[in-house]
C-alpha cells in the first residue's frame, strides 16, 4: 500500500485514481475501500477550503492505495476550474456522497454499542451546547454584558467542543444555491403536505426557499426546518437512497424541487450548484469522522475503567451542573423570568436523560 496523505497533512492538492483501489482511514480500527476508475478523491478538505476563504485545510482523514493503482495528482487551481463543469461536478459530488454514505454506517454501527453511560455521556454533552446556543440567541436579542462573560466561559469549555460535534443532523444541511434562475423547478406547498415519506424510493433533492418543515423517523419528530436554503434529500438524489425520513409543511412552503434529469440544467443555470453541493457534503463527511473518533474514545475510555460511571459521563455531568449553578446564581441576582424558564427546561432534559439510561 502506498500513502497519498494521512490526517492532519495540509490539503494542498486533488488526485484522480485513474484505476485500482482506494483505502480510506478514519482511525486504526475504521477504515472504507473504493475502488473503480478515474475516480477523483481528497477534494474534500480543499473545496471546503476553497469556499470558506482559508488558506488552508487539515485532511479529516488519510487515504491509500494499493501498489498497482495509478493515480495523478490535480493542483488546487486545477481543482477549483473543473469543478463547475458537470461531468465533474457530478462525479465529485456522487464520490463524497459515496464516502458519507459509508461513514453514516460506520458511525450508526458504533453508536449501536455504545452503552447507556457512554450514551448518557453524548447526551448531556448535547444539552450542554442546546442551552448555550439558547443562550446565545438570547444574547443577540438583549446584548446584556453579563451573558456576554458567560457565553465565552461556556463555549471554551471542552464539553462544548465535544457536544458541538455531537449535535448532528442527518436530515437536512443548508447550501447556497440560485434558486432565482430555478423558477421551472419551484413550487408553493400548502400547510400539512407530505414532501417525502420515510422507505420511499424518490430521487428529488428539495431546497426549503421559504415556510416550515417538520421532520419524523418512525413516527417521531425529530427536527423542525425552517432555514431558508436548507437542502433535503441530496443523498438520495445521487445515490438512488431510499427517503431516511418523513417530511411535512407546516405552513405555506416555498421549495425548489429538483430531479436527476433535471439536474444538468441546473447545474447550467448556476454554475457554483455542484462546488456548493460537494462542499457541504465534505463538511457533513468531516463530522462524521471526527464522531466516529469520538466514539471510539468513548469505548476505550469505557474499558479502561472498571467503575461503574465512566470518567467521561462525570465531568459532562459535573460540568452541566457547574453551569446550571451559574445560571441560578445570575436569575437569583437579575430574577429574569426568560433564565428562569430555561433552567427548568434544561433540568427537565437531565432528568430525562438519567430516567431513559440508568
């Protein structure tokens, strides 16, 4: 096997296996194979450096191939040029797509044996990043100076970190596209209409340009969408999957509705349309990988410890009460009925948490 690039090098150039075989490594115990022809990888990290404007950008994970496989090298501005064409731009996007569609699996296997302490450790990690972002939209309404001080004390926490990249959402992601040129292709939808059904075969891709979504797996919601731009179904759209999810309006909608044989006139019409598309996948692939890592170091942190509650679950646990006492000792001081409310409902989702794993 010879190596292309391993995590952490810097993404400085594309490479085209032109045939032979490809393995991909997310950790020591992970790893995916692709094999085929002319098969462009490691655009990922440079598209996304590309589009966010950095100079640079860290590979999330590290690939090889087998001695006999051929591969050329693409430089970036290469890369960036051909990217728009369609042949390219579909192929790239098809390819990320592939690689999350792997990693999708890999993570959902991985969070299937996690036991209920390493499990309780995710989720009180989560909570701990839905009550800073509350926080912060409550921030961004008032400007007040003491909520200032506390959003910076939280957010450099290492359970903020850690929660940011379990807060994942396998639903839906926004992108940017010109829906302005897509009229043909967009439709108003009443309230109370079913975009797509979970196990249906569709192979629409939706873009919310306006209204409310909600979104159900196995008759449970799981998600509201209301973000203008908001992209559903991209995976299907390229890869033929089946619908993961129901999707209903919940008020008038506004979506662009494109289908496969649509798809090279829309891509025509807006030619950063694939470069958008395989942006946003790369970032969904990155996070899968780094939550793979996660969980993986959840396990091992497991079975290094013979007590009862791994280390881990104490201190994201320690670390939620630290904030709640925070909390409570600023609405004792301001009496503020809005922090009053969202240390209760903060308190509310431990206790569901500890009810649902112990």
């Amino acid at each position: 096997m010879r190596k292309i690039y391993e995590v952490m090098d810097i993404a400085n150039s594309a490479y085209i296996m032109h045939e032979g075989k490809t393995v991909f490594e997310i950790s020591p115990e992970d790893k995916y194979t692709v094999e085929g022809k002319e098969i462009i990888f490691g655009a990922e990290e440079p598209l996304i450096a590309y589009k966010t404007g950095r100079d640079d950008y860290f590979r999330f994970q590290s690939a090889y191939v087998t001695d006999d496989s051929k591969v050329d090298v693409i430089p970036l501005k290469n890369l960036y040029k051909v990217i728009v064409l369609y042949n390219v731009g579909y192929n790239v996007s098809k390819n990320i797509a592939r690689y999350v569609q792997i990693t999708n699996k890999i993570y959902i296997n991985k969070e299937k044996k996690l036991s209920g302490q390493e499990m309780m450790s995710k989720e009180y990690a989560r909570i701990y990043v839905d009550t800073v972002d509350q926080l912060r939209k409550i921030y961004e309404k008032l400007k007040i100076g003491w909520l200032s001080n506390l959003l910076n004390e939280f957010t450099n926490n290492l359970v903020y970190t850690k929660g940011r990249a379990f807060m994942r959402s396998s639903s839906s992601a926004s992108i940017k596209v010109n829906t302005a040129n897509l009229n043909e292709y967009t439709f108003n939808l009443k309230a109370g209409s079913i975009l797509c059904e979970e196990g249906d075969e569709g192979r629409e891709m939706f873009i919310l340009n306006r209204g409310a979504l909600e979104v159900y797996i196995g008759g449970k919601k799981v998600a509201d969408v209301n973000e203008p731009g908001t992209v559903i179904g991209e995976m299907a759209l390229l890869l033929g999957e089946k619908r993961t999810a129901t999707i209903k309006t919940v008020s008038e909608c506004n979506i662009t509705i494109i289908k496969p044989e649509d798809l090279k006139k829309v891509a025509e019409k807006d030619k950063n349309f694939f470069l958008n598309l395989a942006v946003n996948m790369s970032k969904r692939l990155e996070h899968n990988c780094y939550l793979i890592r996660e969980a993986n170091e959840l396990m091992k942190e497991s079975k290094k410890n013979n007590k009862p509650v791994p280390p881990a679950e104490r201190r994201n646990y320690k670390e939620l009460l630290n904030m709640l006492r925070s909390l409570e000792r600023y609405e004792a001081k301001y009496k503020n009925e809005w922090l009053r409310e969202l240390i209760k409902q903060t308190k509310n989702k431990i206790i569901k948490i500890r009810e649902m794993y112990q």
